[in-house]
C-alpha cells in the first residue's frame, strides 16, 4: 500500500510515484522503472524560457499532506486528474512569467519546519497560505533549484547566503560553490534540480558528479548523515528542475 507523503521533499518509506518534466523522460524513465517508482511525465510550460519548460518545481509545488499548487496551464490536465485520484488537493496559480525572477513563483523550499523563499519571486498567496513554518527570506528566486534536500536538518547548496541562513537556523549546510551540475542551455544548473530523495536514507542525483574533489565532499557528508547516494545514469548530473514526490510505501 502506498500513502502520500507528509513532508514536502522528505518520504519516510520508499518513493512510489513522482512528477518529472517530459523532456527528461528519455533520460530517466528506465533508471526510475527499475526503483518501481511510476512517474507522472509533465507536460512543458509554455509560459517560461524555453530552456526551462520542462522543469517541475517552476509548475508545481508540494506544501505538505495532501496539498498541492499548480500552475494554471495544468488546469484539466491528464495530471492533475491523476494527482486528485491518488487524493491530492489541487490549487491553481497564475502561470508565470518567461523571465527571472517572475518565473519562480513557485521555486520555493520547504524544509521540515522552514520555509526558505524569495519574496519578490515567490506567490504571495503561496506563502501566506503555509502556516506554521518559519519564514526564511534569501536573495535567490531558484530557491527550490538552489537546495538539495538530505534529511530534515540538512541540505546541500551552491548558494552563499541560503548557506548562511540554514546555519543560523541550526540547519546542517554543505557549501559547493563551485559550478558542477549541467544544464542544457546555461552555463550550470543546480544541485537541487538535480536530486531527490528516493525514500529516508538514499538520494537520488540525476547522473555521475565528475569532479573528484566535490563528489567526496558529498559523499563524505552523505555518509556521515548515513545518507546513500544513487546516481540513477551514467551521464554527468544535470539539473531536471528536480523531482515532486508524491507517494510512499506504507
């Protein structure tokens, strides 16, 4: 049996069902089948940089139990019926813009009891609409894109300030500024549209982390939190815009 997960980012059980942008189907779809994992393959946005369509955190976005945002071009899609089947409660957005930061209105994180977010990217509605988290304020409008989530106390970023914010809040940070992850069209992309949890102790990146230097800091840090990683292809890591995860076995 399989349940929704509670906490946006963090399963406890394994990851049964996901969103993933289509144009990451070819490259993900037999990695992700062989960790029984079913995926709802997203159709682009339409609304943003072309480069950037296919990417899931900019269309949707998991604020905890059965609640979901979506932007308005998925209104009466084949997934959003599929996600108020498996019980989701979905509501409706503006689409964005085409350009930063007025794309990013949904490229927030939530981490446990935080909620990183920029304020002038960010749905006002959004962030009104989550109660009981603590509000973080950072510069970056790639909030989610900029934070690979490990465990409830502890991330991994490529970004200075969302560093510093974590480690005053007493959230465990790991520092990678140097560029690493690939994304089609820019120079690099970020670590967190290039991962997701696979279930409580695996995480899961998109390809192989080719830099010697930084594939041991992160494992090395990965270990000590007894966190596995999985690199699902053999390609180097690239940035997907992440991955929603929806469900877990129970």
């Amino acid at each position: 049996m399989i349940r929704i997960i509670n906490k946006p980012h963090l399963p406890q059980g394994q990851v049964r069902q996901v969103i993933i942008g289509n144009k990451y189907r070819n490259l993900l779809e037999n990695a992700l089948f062989e960790h029984n994992i079913e995926v709802f393959w997203l159709d682009d946005n339409p609304c943003v940089d072309e480069r950037l369509r296919g990417h899931a955190d900019l269309s949707v976005l998991h604020t905890g139990s059965n609640k979901l945002y979506c932007c308005e071009y998925l209104e009466n899609s084949n997934i959003v019926n599929n996600l108020t089947n498996l019980g989701f409660e979905v509501q409706y957005t503006k689409n964005p813009q085409k350009d930063y930061p007025l794309d990013a209105g949904l490229n927030i994180c939530i981490l446990n009891d935080k909620l990183f977010y920029n304020s002038k990217s960010a749905y006002s509605i959004v962030i009104e609409s989550i109660k009981e988290k603590e509000k973080i304020q950072i510069k970056q409008g790639y909030t989610k894109c900029s934070v690979c989530v490990v465990n409830e106390n502890a991330i991994i970023t490529s970004d200075r300030i969302i560093h510093r914010k974590a480690t005053e809040n007493k959230i465990q940070s790991l520092l990678i500024e140097k560029p690493f992850v690939k994304l089609d069209g820019f120079e690099h992309g970020f670590i967190g549209g290039a991962s997701f949890k696979l279930n409580k102790n695996k995480i899961a990146f998109t390809g192989r982390i080719l830099d010697n230097e930084i594939r041991n800091k992160i494992e090395s840090y990965l270990q000590k939190l007894s966190i596995t990683p999985v690199y699902l292809t053999e390609h180097e890591i690239f940035d997907i815009g992440s991955a929603v995860v929806l469900t877990e076995d129970i």
